[in-house]
C-alpha cells in the first residue's frame, strides 16, 4: 500500500515537538529558602545547560528529518517502521541527556558520555536507513522531479554519519570532554544545509515551479496548468 | 452532517503522538550514588523493556490507523465517536504496560498480564468497529475508487483481531510468559501490511493514479483534469 | 487581517489531543506489596472513573469544536482570541476533574461539585462567543455557501448551552449526586449531532459537491470547474 | 533549499499547544484534609494567577507567530534555525513563570522579576530576528503578492519589541509590580492586530482573492484561473 507522506510528517512532528517542549519540566522550580534566589538559580547551572542541548539536538534533528520528507513523496509500510525507529530514537533523548547532566563531573560521566554518544550512533544508523530506503530508485518514494545530484549529495551526508558518532564514542574512553565537544561539533554541522540549493532553477525558474510545494501540489499544478 | 478526516486524523495523529512520546519521562534517571553507574543503568533493565514494547505497540496502532485512514474519506458524527473510543484505548496503554513492568516476576504478573491482555482486546474490537462502521457500503464513507478487494482483506484481517487476544487473555492462567509471547506476536502481525498492494494498478497507471493521495485530492485531481 | 483557519484548527487539535493524554499519567501504578494487585487496583476505581468522565467530556468538546469548524473558513482576530479563550477553558479542565474525583465522598464534595459545573458554565459560554462571532453575518468569516438553517440550528444548541449548566451549579446545592447525572447527560446532549444532515442535498448532489471539504477546496473546485 | 512553510507551522503549532496545556499540570491538588476544601482552593490563588498569566502570553505568542506565518510562504535553512531559538524561548516561558509564581511577594522578588523580564527581551529579539530574515527582499520568502505596507507595519511593530521590555526589565531595579504591570501591558499591545487590514482590498475584491489562503493555494487558484 502506497500512500502520500502528509500524515507521517504530522505524527512525526508532534513526537519531535513534545520530545523537544517537554525538556522545560524537568528544571526544578527553586523554592524560596535561606539562601538567595539568584545564588539558587546559579546552582542549577547544569541543568539550564542540559536544557540548550537537548533542544539544539533534537531541533537539529528535526531540521534533517524536514530535509529527508522534502525529497519523500510517498510512504509504504517499510518507510513507516523505518520512521518509528527514527522516533524511537529520538524520544529516548532525554533519558541519556538527563543521565549525562547528572553525572557530569562525578564517578559516572565517562559510563553517562558512552551512554549519550551511544545513543546517536544509533540514531545516525536509523536516519541512513530511512533515506537509503526512501532513495532507493526502484521503490518510486521521491518526487518525480528530484534532483539526482541533490540525493546523491545527502546519500554522501547520512552515509557519512555513523562514523563520526562511532569515533566519539570511541574518544570517550580517551577524554570525556574531547568527546561531548566532538558530539556538539557534529550537531552543528548536520544543522547546516547539505548545499542542495539548486541555484540555477532558482533563478531561471518562476517562483513557484521552484519550491518544492507540499507533496502533490506541484503535480497537481502540472496538471491544472497543462 | 459529513465532512472531511483531516481533522480527525490531525487530532489521532497528536493523541499517538503524545503517548508514545510521554513513556520515556517514567524512566527515572540514576542520581549519582556508592553505586557504579553502569550497575545502576543494567537494573533499570525492566523500565527499559517495557519502554521499548509500548513504543512498539502504540507505532503499530499508529500505523493501522494511518492504513484505515488511507481508504476513509469522509467523516460523519458516529465515526468521530468510534474514533474516539479507540484513541481511548490508545491513552490507556500506558497504564497497564507500566503495571505489568512493575508485577512481573512479582505475586502479581498474573493479574497484571490479564489486565494488559484485556486492554488489547478492547482495542481489537474497537478497531473493529470503527472499520466496519467506515467501510458499512450504505455510508460512503471510504474512497469512491476504493479497491473492494482490498477492503475485504483488511476486514478479514481486523474482525480476526479480537479472537487471538482472547485466546492470550485465556493463555495467561496457563502461562504468563506464554501469554506475552503471543502477545507481541500478534503485534508483529499487525505491523505487516495487508497486502492491499494492488500491484496490477501500480504498473499500469501513471505514477499520481496510483498514489492513495490525501483525501480529496484524487477527486480534485479527477475533476480538474477531466 | 482575515486568514484561512489551517493553523487555528491545528493549534486547537493539538491542545485537544494533549488534554486528553495525559490524563492517564495521573492514575498511580500501584507498587508490589502485601495487598494482592486485584484488590489495589479495585481501590484505585475514582482514578478510573474520573480518567473516563475527563477523556469523555474533552472528547466531546473536541466534537464540537470540530463541528463548528466545518462551516467557518476564515478567521480574523478576534477569532484567534475567542478561539484562545475556549482552549483556556479546555485545559482548564483536568484541575476541576482532579479536584471532584479526590473530594467525592468527602467533606469537600459540594464545593468540589461547583468548581467542576463552574467551569462547564464558562466553557458553555466561550462556545457560545465563538460561533455568535463567527457566525455573525457581517463579518463572512463562514463558507459561502453555507446552509442558513444549519447554522441557524447550531446557534439555537450553543444559545440554550450555558442555561442547563447553570441549573447543574444550582442543582450542586440541592443534591450533589443530582448534579453530576444532569452534567453528564449534557455532555451526552452535545454529542449528538445538530441535525444538520441536509439530506436533499446530500441525495441530489455529486458525492464531492456535499462534503463540506476543508476550508478553501471547495471554493477552488468551483474555481478549476466553471 | 527552499521548501514550503507546512511543517515548520505544524512543528511549532505542536510546541505552542504543548507549551500551554501543560501549565494545568502544575497546580497541585488539595487532598482532603482538615481544611475546607473552599479555603484551600482560594489559598492556591498565585497557583491560579501564574496558570492564566502564563496562558496568556503564550497565546499572545502564538497569534503573533502566526500572523508572521500569514506572510511567509517559503522557508530556508534559516529560517527554520531562526525559528527553533523563537521556539526555544517560547518552550522556556513555563520556568521563569512559575520562579515567580513561586517568588512574588517574597524575599527573591526581585531577581524572579528579572529573570521573568529577561526572557520576553530574548523573545522579543528572537521574533525580530525571524522577521527580519523572512521579510528581506533579496530572500523571496514572502508572498509575491504582499502588501509592502502591511510589512513595513508589521516590521515597525517588531523592531519596536525588544526596547519597551528593556524598560520593563530597567523598572525591575525601581518597582516590581509597576514592571509587572508594564509586561502585561505589552502582552495586550501584541495582541492587537498591526492595523494590516488592507480594506480596499477586502471591499473592491472577491471573497476568496483576499484572503491570505494557506501558502501556494492562492498561487494555485491564479494559474488555474488565468
């Protein structure tokens, strides 16, 4: 069964947008005591940190599963247990998160970073999955009209990050902190675009031939239009 | 008064997402003690079992909605009732996967394992009501170019749905772990698709026929281009 | 600023859907002990009770807000925010639930009971500035080609809502039980359809022409097609 | 990429709508006890006023977004960054509402002001950021048929934000409330549509040519009809 991509992309963004909102509970409200307010506040450093990068993760990723659903024009029941697998890995974030902000500095936080970098292994396994799945030619899942060259270059982007995960995982037995600094790195550069900007259609293109519109728009406004 | 599911599958769509997003805040995060870490994270094994069987239990149900939806076009007020029903038992699950976490092994996993069973096979037979009141020929409420053959098979496949959770509500005064056995079993069967691949089609036709597109659409598309 | 109302129902499915999932997170998952599990869970009976009473009457608020929907296609300001207000009551919701389900029995009951009909009152009556604005003629924020009995109908149901509620409030005084049985018939009430089928129409028109589409499809039909 | 606006406004549809119905989570409540149940409710008073307060301008926050959204039509790689730190801030309203719920009239008044304050300054720069981006002519994200006036009074609007809660936060050192106050005064100012009625428009037009529809529709409906 064949079917469009409209309601994977909305469950999925509502487990991204929970998964991302829900962060704000876990700060505890300091109550008023003995010591000063702004000293209470200036304790619960770690957790306002812990806070920054678990929604910077988990925007990131949400920002790369957006990218993948532009090319993505229809599902089938493997690309939706592909896409569960994805969800389930982000939605156990918080947890290594949570255990990393507690243990950071104490006896755990090498066992805490193994943990946290562990976890996006996986989650890099998961996205290749998906996209190798959704791009493979045979299985007709992209847009029509997708750029070769632009899944190509995002192919080369997922295949590639495995390997770096598995590094930091590595650099954790060496240095806990090279490794959260090597995670954040990574993050950073899966938050940018895999220059898949089409620069020529842009500019020779009208306005709208040149946005990749909601799944079947652009074939429907091919059909309305010829 | 008939109108459109785009609502009542926005509305599906946030209550999975928001139970299978939520399972992950129970896991309670190890607070920094005479214990190692990694001893502590390997005895929170019963929490992570069970986070990982109701995420799978709540994407399959995901994932059989989104399949019934596919075919149901319109929405009358008995279907949003039904619909309603069934997310009922959807926010449930929770509560009795985190039961059976915390009793099994204990005097209580008998009980326990009736109480999960018992809350699948209200959710079978919610599913089939909801699909026989959808797919009742006298409402019109699935697709007008709906493959009937399709329509049999899925049928067939959720009116056998209620009896084998039965037979594992049964299985659990015999043997419990049996009883969960079959359980995940049949999640796994559900998880498949019912092979409504109508393959004949999808060779013939042009790529958009073939597509189940969003609800309407086809029927736009129909009009639009003939 | 006149706009489409993609984004206020989105908005408003998502409040809906969260409202009524994480009512199951308030029921305690009892922990082994010396008491037999059966009998923990039977103690546990106002918790499911109220999960059921809270899941029932969102839900039927959702059916509500989802009718009234299905005949605006434009929103404005002042929609946005009578739209607010109703969302406020909605969330609102679970603290009264919560409040009528520890107290029943009790001391507190009645003032419980008055706080839960206090809030259907002021719910009753958001509903009811929501679709007089709405449905105002001078501001065309309905579909064009409305039925005016439909909404003549509707407004008859929502004008006589905050009346029976009040006469629960008073009821509270005379009889508690009394009170919620009236309160839960309501709910019951607004669950039914306003007989709003136009069953003409819906026998004399193509099957497409009568379902009222999502907002602005039907116009765009008209649009492709003449 | 450039790629349509749908899911960046479901995603941040989702984060909103969780955002402000967690709130009720947090207000306990009262267990039976020796107290009457009336006096311990109107003791939960700040619990009450910080749920509406917080209600409030997260509302407002939505109204604007979507507002801005209106406008938008196609989004980048930055915009969808500039969008997760609006939501960042958005995600982080609940923490430093409930400090000063927690705080008022207390010895860390002050400081809970302060940190109140401080973060509707971030939101307010946040939002002048992402409509500084969208609204840059070279960038195209904008509708092709925006009413340039409209813009320039939205960006007004904007860049006028992060100045009057500067002073807020300024009026903190001298008096809490008479900073409080000016807060709220400013939630109610964004509020108010920014006069972008565009009247003529409204009046000369057809219904449907003047309504802002939902991204490409309004692109759709002029390639079908001319």
């Amino acid at each position: 069964m064949i079917t469009e991509t409209v309601r994977v992309e909305a469950f999925s963004d509502g487990v991204y947008a929970i998964a991302i909102t829900l962060l704000i509970l876990e700060i505890k409200v300091p109550i008023p005591s003995a010591a000063p307010l702004s000293i209470q506040l200036m304790r619960q450093w770690p957790s306002f940190v812990s806070f920054v990068i678990r929604f910077a993760f988990i925007g990131v990723m949400w920002i790369n599963h957006h990218r993948m659903f532009t090319h993505i024009r229809r599902s089938d029941n493997g690309l939706l247990v592909l896409n569960l697998l994805l969800l389930f890995g982000v939605t156990a974030v918080p947890f290594p998160t949570a255990v990393l902000a507690a243990h950071l500095g104490q006896a755990g936080q090498r066992t805490a970073t193994l943990l946290f970098d562990g976890t996006f292994i996986l989650i890099a396994v998961f996205f290749n999955l998906l996209w190798r799945y959704a791009s493979s030619p045979h299985r007709h899942l992209l847009a029509h009209d997708v750029d070769a060259d632009a899944v190509a270059r995002i192919s080369r982007m997922y295949s590639f990050g495995p390997l770096p995960y598995l590094i930091c995982f590595a650099l954790a037995w060496v240095s806990v902190p090279a490794s959260l600094v090597a995670n954040a790195a990574l993050a950073g550069f899966f938050a940018l675009p895999p220059t898949v900007m089409r620069p020529k259609t842009l500019k020779r293109g009208s306005g709208f031939r040149t946005i990749r519109g909601t799944r079947s728009w652009g074939d429907l406004y091919e059909t309305c239009s010829s």
